[in-house]
C-alpha cells in the first residue's frame, strides 16, 4: 500500500509539472507580440493557459492527500 502511494504521488506530480510547462507555453503565446493574432485565438491561449494552471492544482491537491494518507498508514 504504501508503495502505490509513493508511485501515485510521484506520477501526479510528474503530470503536474508538466501541465505546468504547457501552461507556460500557452501564457508565452499570449503575451508574446504575433502579427496574426486575433482576439480569438488570444482569448482561446488565456482560457488553456488557465485550465493548464487548474489541473496542475489539482494534481497537487492530490499530491497533498495522498501524503497525509501515507503519514497515517506508518503512524
């Protein structure tokens, strides 16, 4: 059990960070000056930008639980 805990923790925080990068990506192309941009196409990189940034908290709430699960399992 407490294996799998471990090895859950260690994929969410892997898929964490890189939702992260993504984000990052995405914000890039944002703020970064593009002769072809629309509003669009603005508002569709600020929206993945920010749904990128909600799944990363997630995955570190999880991250967060899992941890307390694993310190009440070897109490």
């Amino acid at each position: 059990m407490e294996k799998e805990l471990q090895k859950k923790m260690a994929d969410y925080q892997r898929f964490g960070f890189i939702l992260l990068a993504v984000s990052t990506f995405f914000y890039l192309g944002l703020v970064l000056p593009v002769e072809d941009k629309n509003f669009i196409q603005s508002i569709t990189l600020g929206i993945a930008s920010l749904t990128c940034l909600g799944f990363t908290a997630l995955m570190y709430n999880v991250v967060r639980k899992c941890k307390v699960q694993l310190q009440e399992i070897t109490k």
